[in-house]
C-alpha cells in the first residue's frame, strides 16, 4: 500500500470506531468489493481466453484429448481392480 498505509494500521484505527460505525465501514468496504467484482465479471468473456495457452494439447484436438484421457483413466482403474484380485 502507499504513505505506510497497512491493513493492521487500518484494522488499529477500525478498532477505535463504535461498533455501529464498525459495522457502516464494513458494509461500504463489501458494497465497493462487489462493485469491482462485478464489473470485472461484466469485462469478462470467454473468448478472451482464445490461444491464452497455446500448443497445450501438442496440436491435439481437444475432443480427442478428452476421449483419450478418460479411456486412459479407465484402464488404469480397471488395471488396479485386476490387481486387487
């Protein structure tokens, strides 16, 4: 933070307040968190996330990744029953 301002220097002066004010600082500090929140989510869209991580199927289709990685899931599960018995 700037000007040496901390999270306990604020939780010290916080703790000077009555109560109620304690309670009006608390609810004006989650309105404001869940304004930023939602503004972030109202800029947010999947296809922003198009080619963030490129080559991480090694040219892969995705489909045929996921069909794979579940098959070979599967027989590892079946290869550990087998074993078991």
């Amino acid at each position: 933070m700037t000007n040496g301002v901390t999270l306990e220097s604020v939780e010290a002066m916080a703790g000077q307040l009555p109560i109620a004010q304690r309670v009006v600082l608390a609810r004006k500090i989650l309105d404001e968190a869940a304004l930023v929140e939602k503004q972030l989510a109202d800029d947010f869209r999947w296809t922003d996330m198009c080619g963030i991580a490129p080559n991480l199927l090694g040219g892969e289709d995705a489909q045929e990744w996921v069909s794979r990685s579940r098959r070979e899931d599967q027989e590892h599960r079946d290869s550990l029953v087998r074993r078991d018995y």
